[in-house]
C-alpha cells in the first residue's frame, strides 16, 4: 500500500467509527441536526478520498448515503428505523472495504457495492419507512438521467489530507455520481461512476432544485462564534507503532544502564579518594545523576505515547450490542464509563476479542428474552453496563448485566459430566464460576450462531494472561454476572517487589502486594492447610517455591496478597522493589512466570505473573480438579 493510500485509510477508518457512534445516537435522537450534519460531511470526506483513490464501490456507497443524508437534514425524507439501518449498513460496508485495504487488498481486489445495500439506501432516500420486498433480477435496466446536484461539499477538516478538494481537483466536471434525495438509481451501482454525457450534464445543472424555504440542513453561525468555537488545530502525527515499540526498548534499556550504573557508583563510594580523584568522583555523580534523571524522563516520554484511551476500543461495542440484541429478540442498553481511562496501545489492540466474546456470552446467555425479564419482575429492558478505571497500577475493566446470573450448581454438574473435573472439585461457589473458563466448557446444550460452542471464555482467560492481567467472575442468581479484568496499565515496565526463595530471584507485581508480614515457625493448621491471623483475619500460607515447583525451603517472611480470596505467599526474603523492563517469555511456557527482567546488579529475575497470584498461585484446572 502506498503511502497516499495508506493515509486515506487510516483516516477514513477513524471517520467511520464517529460514523457509527452518530449513527447509533440519531437512532435515539432522530431530530439532532449537528448528528445529522456530521454523518453527512463524514461520508462526504469519505467520498472524497476514495475517488482520488480509484474506490469505485466505495464512492458509490457514500454518495448514495450522503443523498440520503442530505435528505434527512433539509426534511425531504424521514429519520426513520429503515434509513437508520441503511446507514449502518452503508457504514458498515464502508468498514469492511477500508479493513481489506488495511490487510492488503488492492483497490480492484474490493468487492462492488452489492445490490441490496443499494435498495436499502434507496428506499431510504424515497422516504419508505419499511424496505421493499426483493424482486426477481430484471434482464436489464435502462440508465437513469441524473435529475439533482449533490449538495455542497463542506469545508474539509483541518486533521489530515483535504480529500474533497483533491478528488474535486483531480476528477473531471462531467464525471457524475448518483442523483440528489429523489432521484432512482440503477439496479447496478458501477453505472454511478460513469461519465455522463455533455446534455445529461447540462440537464442535471438546470434541473437542481431551488433551496427549501425554512431551514436548510445547516447551522449558520456568525463569523465572531464561529471563530470562538473553531478547534485548535491539531498538531499531531501518526507515527509507526514498531517505531514506538523500538524507541521505548531504547528508552527502557537506558534507565536499566542508568541504574546499573548508579549501583556501580555506590560500590565505588566505598573506597576513599583524595584530590583530583575526589573531585573526578564528585563529578561523575553527578553526570550520573543527572543521566539517570534523563533516562527516567525520555521513558515516561515515551511510554506516555504508547498510552490509549480504552474508549478507542470500547466505541466499537454499541452497533455489536445493538445487533445481537436485535437477532435474539432482546431488549438491550449498554452503558460505557470511563472511556477515558489510559492502558498501553498493546492492551487496547489484544481486548477487542475477549470483550467481544464476553459481551455474546452476556447477550445469549446472561440477559433474558424482555417476556421473562417481565414474568421474573424485572423491567424488559436489560441493562450492561461496561466500565473502566485506574486502580494504583492497574486498569479495571468491569463488564456486568443485570441477568440471570449462574448457578454454581449447575455449573460444577456440567464440569463434572464433561470429564472436566473430578466429583470434589471446585467446592466453592467462587471456584464454581470461575469454570467457566476451561477449555470445552458450556452450559448451552444446542450451539447457536452467538455461543455454545464451548470456545471463547478460555480464550478471554488466555488473552488476559498473555497480557500479564488476571480476570475473575462473581455472579449472583437472578441478579446478574459481573467479570472483572485487572491489567497492567503499562506492559513493558512493571513495578514489582523483588523476592528469593530456593535460590532463584523472583519479581511480583506491586499490583496486588499488600504489605509484608514475619510469619512464625509454626502456624495453626486448618484442614491440613497452614493458617495464620492476618489483622483479626485468618488467611492460607502457600509456599512461593512450593507453588512454583522448586526446592523445599525456609520461607519465613510472607507477602500478603490482595486476590479475591486473600492469602499470604511465603518467601525467604524481600530484595526491595524496582521499576523492571520486562521481556515476555516466548520460547518456553513455565506455570507461574510471564516473563523476564534484569535487576540493577544485572541479575536475572523471573516475573511471577498476575493471574497466578490472583488466582491463589494455583492455575484454573489445578484449582479445578
């Protein structure tokens, strides 16, 4: 992909999300005329592009949206559900052609706008409230006169490429689209993006209709407003994620050399140095200092760019809601908070899946058909809500319905009947629902097109991880089901508590230390389990060595951990804590440990992942079994 064509895309991907989340606004404000006015400019900057980029289909597509749009807003047709459908089906085949150029497609490899995209927009712009029933092929159509000009093209925006005024540049006058709001178009939308002839041309001009008395599809604004609310103008740059990923490595290492050093330096003060010696030394503190100082800051730098917020990702959700909601025969409203909350870019990318897995699972298995919600008590509206905040070091992303919730019950039964765990396994209620997660695991006995499958879930637990995050379910019957998503607000550097057990140097995730106890020679024993009370609390003493596979050994200091279930991890001493640039571990899988990490002797440390700990260091199936 070039680089002109690489730039339209891009910019036209953004332009069809906001698309989308304008459309699903209009669905519940049909009267909003700046939504109105910003779906128009949006297809028509879209049009724009894809003509001087040789998009056929594309330009078809937009334009026709734009007729209709245009329609809407001067009040020539209806806001109606129909014309809402046909948007997001226009928006959504917009979508999919820039998401093929995106992977690679070449422009003549799109496929042409089909033919029921063109009827539904059709209908739309006619002012049908319902789409016409589809008739058999006709052998031919005969071309249709265009008989309206397209509205004025707005202004071009001032982020990007001015994509009207190079395609109005480039191509010529007598290349027309499709007609204004009532014009027919033909049974094959190649024939819009034909040239016309030179009458056909002169008819369109002399046959455009005169403005409509009243208002006009546009807010007039007098020039002292309308400077007053101009946006600034934007001053950033798109810039090759591989380049960040490389320069944050960069930066990382820097401030790993920068604490070596300053190690070195330490063991250096022990010795006594007299004259220029001295005065050599003092300065080399102080360039080290102050190197250290730089290095810190061009990391902070550079992480802050790596920085998204999650409602890049979570804007995508309402249509998906909206739609599956719709096929099922349910009656559903997503909430989204927090959609400013910042996660790195790595993050943001690797959730869309899991989310969109967990939010079919609500839809199709959690939420009830509104008969049920009604018989059951409850309104027949069913409500999701999706949110997201920064906890100390962390992202919390909650995902929570107001449905039927699980029953432990059930679960632990059809975990036992699959073979997936044994008649004692997962006692508890809590242990129960964090089944769910196990590969083949699903309460469905019919698999629908939505879920069923027994797939997904285990994915969602797996993507988490892999992130080094931890997921957990709580659940209540009747009521509803909550998943709760911990994840590291940055990936690359982790602020950890250095420990040893066995002879081996180990990092765990400040995220869920609480604090650091002594633990006694013997401890009160429960169920054959050690025990000790933590703050009026007693709470489980698990060995970290004996988690972890390694060598029995004297643990005598304890970490307690902040996990669902809390408990205390037994080590054999606490090391401090640092800011480690860690490496994920991709050539080999050890049970318990994410990645890698240098300390600032240069030391080799193994980063004990978050789900581990969460999970009480025990994995799912282990816990299960």
């Amino acid at each position: 992909m070039d680089d002109m064509l690489k730039d339209f895309v891009v910019e036209a991907m953004d332009l069809a999300v906001n698309v989308e989340e304008h459309l699903l606004r209009l669905e519940r404000d049909p009267e909003n005329k700046e939504t109105l006015n910003a779906v128009f400019r949006s297809f028509h900057t879209i049009k724009g592009g894809a003509g001087f980029m040789g998009l056929p289909a594309l330009v078809a597509a937009c334009h026709l949206t734009e007729n209709l749009f245009d329609a809407l807003r001067t009040g020539a047709a209806p806001v109606t559900p129909l014309s809402i459908e046909a948007a997001l089906q226009a928006s959504g085949f917009v979508a999919d052609q820039l998401n093929d150029l995106n992977n690679g497609a070449t422009p003549e490899q799109l496929a042409p706008m089909p033919q029921d995209l063109e009827r539904i927009l059709t209908d739309a712009i006619e002012g049908k409230t319902q789409a016409a029933p589809v008739a058999a092929p006709a052998p031919a159509a005969a071309p249709v006169a265009e008989v309206a000009a397209p509205a004025a093209a707005p202004a071009a925006g001032e982020d990007g490429l001015d994509w009207p005024a190079m395609y109005n540049a480039v191509v010529p006058a007598g290349f027309a689209i499709a007609a204004g709001p009532a014009t027919a178009v033909s049974d094959n939308a190649a024939a819009a993006v034909q040239p016309v002839s030179a009458p056909a041309a002169q008819a369109e001009t002399v046959a455009a209709p005169a403005a409509k008395a009243g208002w006009d599809g546009v807010d007039r604004r007098s020039d002292a407003k309308a400077a007053a609310a101009a946006p600034a103008k934007d001053e950033s740059i798109r810039i090759d994620a591989v380049k960040l990923d490389a320069l944050l490595e960069v930066a990382g290492e820097s401030v790993q050399a920068a604490n070596q050093a300053a190690v070195l330096l330490e063991r250096l003060a022990q010795f006594k140095f007299e004259g220029q010696a001295a005065t050599l030394m003092a300065t080399l503190t102080e360039t080290l200092e102050r190197a250290s100082r730089y290095s810190a800051e061009l990391q902070r730098a550079t992480l802050a760019t790596r920085m998204q917020p999650v409602g890049r990702l979570f804007q995508k959700f309402p249509r998906l809601v909206r739609e599956l909601a719709k096929d099922l025969g349910k009656d559903v409203e997503l909430t989204i908070e927090g959609a400013e909350t910042e996660v790195d870019r790595v993050v943001v990318d690797s959730l869309y899946d899991p989310l969109v897995h967990m939010l079919r699972n609500a839809l199709d298995h959690g939420v009830e058909s509104p008969q049920e919600r009604v018989a059951g008590g409850k309104p027949a509206k069913a409500f999701i809500l999706l949110k997201a905040w920064q906890e100390a070091n962390s992202v919390m992303i909650v995902l929570q319905d107001d449905g039927k919730g699980m029953d432990p019950i059930k679960l632990r039964r059809k975990a036992i009947d699959k073979g997936l765990i044994g008649e004692n396994g997962a006692q508890t209620d809590e242990d129960a629902y964090q089944l769910v997660f196990l590969p083949g695991f699903s309460t469905k006995e019919v698999a629908s097109s939505v879920s069923g499958r027994g797939v997904g879930m285990d994915v969602v637990k797996t993507a988490v991880e892999k992130n080094r995050g931890a997921i957990r379910i709580d659940s209540s019957l009747g009521h509803g089901t909550k998943f709760a998503i911990r994840l590291p607000i940055e990936l690359s550097i982790v602020p950890t508590m250095l420990v040893s057990t066995s002879g081996a140097s180990l990092a765990l995730p400040m995220a869920v230390v609480e604090r650091v106890v002594e633990l006694p020679e013997t401890f009160s024993m429960v169920g054959g389990a050690p025990v000790l009370k933590d703050q009026g609390r007693p709470l489980p003493v698990r060995s970290l060595a004996g988690s972890l596979g390694y060598e029995e050994a004297v643990e005598r200091v304890g970490i307690v951990i902040n996990a669902p279930q809390p408990y205390i991890l037994a080590v054999e001493a606490v090391d401090g804590t640092a800011d480690l640039v860690i490496k994920p571990m991709t050539a080999l899988t050890v049970e318990g440990i994410t990645g890698t990490a240098r300390s600032a002797e240069g030391e080799l440390v193994l980063v004990v992942g978050l789900s581990f700990l969460m999970d009480g260091c025990r994995s799912t199936v282990r816990m299960a079994a």
